[in-house]
C-alpha cells in the first residue's frame, strides 16, 4: 500500500509541473544598424542544456553575433547557415539555469527594409540532474526594420553653426 502511495505522490508531482517557456523576443532597427534580439526563458528549473534551431530572413538580416543572456553563466555555441537563414544554438550550464531572463542575444545586421519572422524551428531542453527532457512552450519573435538613420539633431546643429560661420566670413 505505501508503494502505491509513493508512486501516485510521485506521478502527480510530475505531472503538476508546469512548462518552461522559451520567446523569441520582437525587435526594431534601421538599415544598416545592428539588431539585438535576446531568447528568453521563464519559469526555468535546473535547465542543464539547451539545443535551438532558429529561421529567420536571410535578405533583411545577417548574423553579427550569437552570445550569452544574463541568465546563462554556463558555455554556449552556435553554427549559422546564412543562405537558408538558420542558426543552431547549443547552451550547457553544469549548475542549472533557474528563473526567468536571457539565455541568449543573437546580434543582427539590417540589410533593408522590411519584416522578418525569427521562428524557433526546434527547440530542446533537458535537466541537469535527471537528464530528463523539459517540457517547452514556444513563442516566435519579429524584426522590424525600417530605412536608413535620418541625421539627428546634433547634426542639424552643426550644420546650421557652419552655415553661420560661413555667412560671418563673408560679411
């Protein structure tokens, strides 16, 4: 009878366990500018490793970086295939990533102007302790990107401070 007991203890805390999300966050730039686009985690518990395989537009966007988010103090690695748009990404951390934040940044270079879907295409977690696979919920993120940097205002201003001291040489 204790047997039982244990095991139905144990089947229902597994089961109660809720899933670890995984967001491609949104993001914004301008040709020509780099676009940080970080992959977050919530509800992360003993996160040992992680395997991605993320799509994006390989004409609006080219792979800068692939780097580490504050949550990830373990290694990580990845591979791009910037023809076909896809990036692999490998994350170890021998002490378990818990919590909510960045795992990972990918840095992109805007090409031109438009709209493009970064999909995680897979996705595989596994615990440090058990070895056992996590459960995951996906979410896609989006780079926006609009035309070139406009000159600021700093600039106008000193454009109108030659003018000035052009037209004072002259008077």
């Amino acid at each position: 009878m204790k047997k039982i007991l244990v095991f139905i203890i144990l089947l229902l805390s597994i089961c109660n366990v809720s899933a670890m999300s995984l967001k491609v966050s949104d993001a914004t730039g301008k040709v020509g500018e780099d676009v940080r686009v970080p992959i977050v985690v919530e509800k992360a518990e003993n996160l040992g490793s992680m395997d991605l395989v993320i799509a994006y537009n390989a004409e609006l966007l080219k792979v800068k970086s692939v780097g580490k988010g504050e949550l990830n103090k373990g290694l990580i690695s990845s591979n791009t295939n910037e023809q076909n748009g896809i990036i692999s990404i490998a994350i170890a951390d021998s002490k378990g990533i818990n919590g909510n934040g960045e795992i990972a940044v990918i840095t992109f270079n805007a090409l031109k102007e438009g709209s493009s879907d970064v999909t995680i295409v897979g996705a595989k977690a596994y615990d440090v302790n058990t070895h056992l696979e996590i459960t995951l919920n996906s979410t896609n993120g989006k780079v926006t990107i609009s035309g070139k940097s406009t000159p600021g205002f700093e600039a106008l201003l000193a454009i109108v401070a030659l003018l000035m001291l052009a037209l004072r040489r002259k008077a």
